[in-house]
C-alpha cells in the first residue's frame, strides 16, 4: 500500500428515539439526528471505516437548518483530497479543510479517517479502553424532570452501582433539588458516592454565589456551568469565590482562544465534550492547556450514537482517566447501534459483541 490514499466519503443519516422524554435546558429532547459517515477506498474496497456527525440542538455551532447540505458539500470536497498514512498529518488536514465552525463534522471525519488507517475494526489510535478491554470509570447521569422520575432515576442509578452521580439541575424547584441531594448525601458519605451537579447555565448572575454555597453543605465535587456562558466577569469572580468547584462546559464551545479563556477565568475544571468543541485534535489541545495550568478535566460525550461514544470512550481512555468521566449515554436510544459497548456498576467497557453495521 502507497504512503497515501483517497477516501470516498457518504453518509447515512439517522434519526434516533430516546427511550424517555429527556429533559434539558433546552427543553425536552425525543429524538436526536445522528449522521454516520462512511469512508471507503478504491485502493481497498472491502476496508469500511466509521465517523459520527451529531450537532446537539441548540448548542452546536453547527447546528443548523442545512446541515445536511453543508455535510454533504464538505465532504464531496474531501473525497478529492489526498491523504497521508499518519495520525497527526491526518488530524491536522481535516482541521485545515473543515471550518472550526464545523466542530461535529470535524471530529465526525477524524473518526472515520483514523479508523480507516487502523483497519475499519472502530479503533482510532492505541488505548487500553479497546487494546485491553480496560474500563473506564464513568458517572451515572439523572435527567432533569419532575421529583418522582428524578428520585426514581437515583434509586436506579444507586442500585446499579455507581459511584458517581451527576445530577442536572435547574429544572425543578431548587429547594426540591436540594432535597435530592440531601437525600443521597443521608445515605452516602462524599467518600461512597461523588456528587457532581449540571445546571446549564440556569443560575442568574445575582443568585448564584447564594444557591453554590447552599450546594457547598452536600459535598458537591463539582458544579458545570453554573451561569450562562459568555459572562466572562462574573465568571471569573465566580471561579474565584465559589465554595465549590466549577467546571466551565458550554464556555468551551466555539471557542478558538483557548489560553485567554482558561487564564482569564481560572476554572478548577472544564469539561471536554468533542462533538461541541472540535474533535479530537482540538480537544488535546485543550487537555494540554488544561493541566499545564493545573486545571482538571474529563470527557463526556454529547448524546451521539454508539459510534461517537466508543470514539470519546477510546480518546478518554488514551489519557488513562482516574476519576469518572462522563460516558454513560449509550443505553439512551431504543434504535441505537449494537455494539460492544457494555455499561455495569459505574464503569463503561469494550466487551466481545460484534458491531451492527449502519443501515
């Protein structure tokens, strides 16, 4: 085989049914649109390698009426393209011919170019997630919606095993919220069980200090995005008063400064969600960024299919991650691919069952 090659890209769209109505901040979600990228060559037909392009509604940067358009555009223009035999010229090709505001088909191309290289077998680069079979720790996640489903969910989640739970926040009455926290935090000590919160930005700017301190009497390990992002003053201030730690999510996204963003607000976390920020060479960056301030992190992924979250699942594995990152979503369709991806007592696993290939 030649040191280059060409890949003739398609893609097959899918709309996927959650199995519950799944509350948001951005309302409540049914379904989700998942689009699979398929790459084959000429020089080996029978190779069929797999990415995964799933802007989130509301929140991608490319989340947009002709998406799909635009899909299809970019990627006739990169079945013209050559490419090398070689991770890095090839992470670094896609980020020169798709547009940073393109973020969920980037990472969608990156999959499916590196799984090419290593064979069409869903492998993207060494790790022990897929080498070793090596799992991860991840945390259980509870859907917002009224008391009774959010209390059910965390009965569910605290029978399965878990560790680690995070709970979105922001959609109920937060007084109700605290009861559910003081709920777990009765059972468990912050030693038996991690609690982190979400709330997407629901807090407002005058509120918030007050309610984290409120959070701060459960232990909380962690709060994401406690105001709207792009309030870089309050922010800040935030970052540096607050009793507990914050962990900046929809800050990151569309963001080209990285460095400005990460000294400027002083965060003790970020979290790391490839589909929104740029795949994968984009979310090393900020890995790297990251802990040469002495910031933490971990990756979650964003709602996609089975295909997108083995990818986040292997590039979260190749950091060899010691604390719960946030993988949990594979159980979330009823039509979801089938795959070797096995969920069991808090922690996500590459297990012996064969792929079911994208129709």
């Amino acid at each position: 085989m030649s040191d280059s090659f060409q890949i003739q890209f398609s893609y097959i769209p899918r709309t996927l049914q959650f199995r519950f109505d799944a509350g948001t901040s951005r309302g409540v979600l049914k379904t989700r649109e998942v689009y699979w990228i398929k790459a084959v060559s000429s020089q080996n037909p029978e190779k069929v390698a797999w990415g995964e392009a799933a802007p989130l509604i509301k929140l991608s940067p490319d989340y947009r009426n002709d998406f799909e358009d635009v899909l299809a555009a970019t990627l006739e223009k990169l079945s013209r393209q050559t490419w090398e035999l070689d991770e890095d010229s090839i992470l670094h090709q896609v980020k020169r011919q798709v547009h940073f505001e393109l973020p969920s088909i980037r990472f969608g191309v990156e999959m499916a170019l590196l799984d090419w290289i290593h064979g069409g077998k869903k492998k993207f680069f060494p790790n022990s997630f897929y080498d070793q079979k090596a799992p991860i720790p991840i945390n259980g996640l509870i859907w917002m919606g009224d008391r009774e489903f959010m209390l059910e969910q965390i009965d569910q989640k605290l029978k399965e095993g878990f560790s680690c739970i995070k709970m979105k926040i922001g959609a109920i009455d937060f007084g109700q919220e605290l009861e559910l926290l003081k709920y777990i935090r009765q059972q468990f000590s912050k030693d038996q069980i991690v609690l982190r919160v979400d709330a997407n930005g629901a807090f407002s700017t005058q509120e918030a200090l007050h309610k984290l301190h409120q959070l701060a009497e459960f232990d909380i390990h962690s709060i994401e995005q406690p105001i709207r992002a792009g309030q870089w003053d309050e922010m800040r201030k935030l970052c540096r008063e607050t009793p507990v730690p914050i962990a900046l999510d929809e800050e990151l996204i569309g963001m080209k400064d990285k460095e400005t963003l990460l000294n400027t607000l002083k965060p003790q976390h970020i979290i790391l969600k490839p589909t929104l920020v740029g795949g994968i060479l984009e979310t090393r960056n900020w890995i790297s960024l990251a802990e040469n301030l002495g910031i933490g992190w971990w990756m979650t992924s964003a709602l996609e299919s089975n295909i997108g979250l083995n990818a986040i699942s292997q590039l979260a594995s190749a950091y060899n991650p010691s604390i719960p990152q946030g993988l949990g979503t594979g159980k979330l369709y009823h039509n979801n691919l089938e795959s070797p991806l096995e969920i069991k007592e808090g922690y996500i696993r590459y297990g012996e069952q064969a792929w079911q290939n994208p129709t």
